[in-house]
C-alpha cells in the first residue's frame, strides 16, 4: 500500500486592493506617506504623519476613537494595495462637508517607488471615486503638487477638472523685518469694516478650499460677535488693517494655533497695491510673537513679491482638481 504524501504548499501571501483598517495600517501607511514624500513635508506634514502614528498606538477602541476625531484631517477610510504581507499603495478619503453638501477629498495617494508602473495608483483612485459615488457624494476632490505632471495627467483621464492653484507660504521665526513705509497708515479693524472684510475672505478662502486648513471667517469677525466666537473656542487672533482715509485697503489676521504653526489670513482685494500689503505684513511682524513659525496660503500668483520681500518662501504649489459625480 503506498503511502500517501502531503505536499506542503505554503500559501500566497494577501496581496491588491483592500479596504483600509485604520488601527492595523495607520502606521504603515504613515510610512508610506513619509517616504515618497519626504521631500515636500513641511512642519504641519509632519506633524499629521506623528499623529498619525500616535493613533496606532492608541490602546482601545475609545482611545483610538477620542484621538481620531481630534485629528481634524485624519484619513476616515480608504484604500490599501498590498503586495506580500507589505502596504505598497495607499489612497485616503476625508469625508468634507462645505457648501451645503457632502464630498470626499481623496488624499494620500502614494506608491512604493518599486512598486509604481504597476497601475495601483489609477486603481486605488477609481476605486475611491466608486466608493464616493455609492454615497451619493455630489463631487470628489483632490490635491496634486503642480510638478507632479504624471499624476496630473492620470488624474485628467479620470476625469478630474483644475478648479485652482493654492501656494503655501511659510515664514521662520528669525526673520527679523526692515522698517515699514511710513506713509502706510495701521490700526486695527472695526465692526464697520466687516462686510467688506468678510467678502475678500471668502473669496479667498472658499468652503470648498479652505477645510482642511481650518478657516473660520466668524472668528476673524471683529466686534462682539467675532469676539464671543474667539472666547468659546479659545482662540487668540491679532488683526490689523491698512487705511487710506479711514477706507479700509487690506487686512492681515494672525491666528494661534495648536500645531507646529500659527496661521496668517490675508483679506485683500486682488487688485491691491503690492506695497501696500508689504507695508502691512512687515507691520504686523513686528508685533507677533517669534517663536513660531507663520504659515499662509493663498491663491497662486496673487501678491509673491510682496510676500518674498516680507521673508514669507513660497514651499509648494498645489492644483484642487474635481470631479463631479452623477
């Protein structure tokens, strides 16, 4: 009688596309961010990326949760690619809520440089942009840095539509500021000036643009309103504006805030004088704080000289692309 002999075959390891499980991949995929784009993280990227790590180490489901919700950006789902037990591929959705809808922001989208060319990042894409549509999100978003041509270029062919260029400017805290033109004249912003100040921010900072960055036109509102609205959130803001005969030409709004950075808001027509907001800004840094870092984004080619001569550096360009769903 012959003996029956078992071959021992070991089994494939898991590998494509799957459903991303935040408490098992939110390290791995932290790596992955951080290593394809090591080169562009700025303070507040990593930052994102410690909390991110910081989450899965959390112990508990309410640990994990208390955590999660204070990450205003954090990754709520998405997508994973993996290849041999190992995270290769990862696409981020952000469910955002602005202009009186839901839609989702697909961010994160990074592959391992040994595994690109492989079709994961067009997969990982189209598989959140079906995950959108099953919610019944109006429209699907996302970011891609302006020198990044080969995903810009997917994601035009997956139809994805340049709603606007956004420069993220930063400024060290040791600049030190020249002397401001003298003939500027500076005081602060009143209640009266509001509605026009309220219409150069939004126009701005749109809903749609500005979430993630954590822009609150009512907090910048001067008055007893704006001013009740900073207590309950514990908010502290400096703001100053431009004048020409008691006409209000521009305004700049310093706000502190929790992470590696504080934040400028500009309010400005586009048309304003350079100068003028180059008045301003080195008036203002004069008056804050040095210890931070200062960070500002804007819409691209609006005011560079001024912001260049204010010791602000342009560190990246970003293209908002979206598509919209049926």
């Amino acid at each position: 009688m012959g003996a029956i002999i078992r071959a021992s075959v070991k089994s494939p390891s898991p590998s494509g596309l799957r459903a991303f499980n935040p408490r098992r991949d939110m390290a791995h995929v932290a790596d992955l961010v951080e290593s394809c784009f090591a080169d562009t993280l700025d303070e507040g990227g990593r930052y994102y990326l410690q909390r991110m790590r910081a989450g899965s180490g959390a112990t508990g489901l309410g640990a994990w949760f208390g955590w999660l919700t204070s990450l205003m950006s954090a990754p709520m789902s998405g997508y994973v690619w993996e290849q041999d037990g190992r995270i290769v591929g990862n696409a981020s959705l952000i469910p955002v809520f602005a202009n009186r809808h839901w839609f989702y922001l697909i961010a994160n989208v990074a592959v391992a440089p040994e595994a690109r060319r492989q079709g994961i990042a067009r997969r990982l894409t189209q598989q959140s942009i079906e995950h959108a549509r099953q919610r019944h999100s109006k429209s699907v978003w996302l970011q891609v840095r302006q020198e990044n041509e080969a995903a810009i270029t997917l994601y035009k062919n997956l139809g994805f539509i340049e709603r606007a260029r956004r420069t993220a400017w930063v400024c060290d805290s040791s600049y030190i500021p020249p002397n401001s033109h003298p003939e500027t004249n500076f005081a602060p912003v009143n209640a009266r000036h509001w509605q026009q100040q309220r219409l150069w921010l939004l126009r701005s900072y749109p809903p749609e643009l500005s979430w993630h960055i954590l822009f609150n036109p009512t907090l910048l509102q001067s008055g007893l309103a704006g001013a009740l609205a900073r207590l309950f959130t514990d908010t502290y803001l400096v703001q100053w504006g431009a004048f020409q005969n008691e006409r209000l030409l521009a305004a700049l709004s310093w706000q502190s805030m929790p992470g590696p950075t504080d934040v400028l808001w500009v309010s400005a027509p586009p048309s304003l004088d350079e100068d003028v907001l180059l008045a301003l800004l080195l008036h203002i840094r004069r008056d804050l704080p040095g210890q931070r870092s200062i960070t500002l984004d804007y819409p691209a080619g609006l005011f560079g000289s001024a912001l260049h001569q204010a010791g602000f550096i342009d560190s990246q360009t970003l293209i908002w692309m979206e598509k919209k769903l049926a």
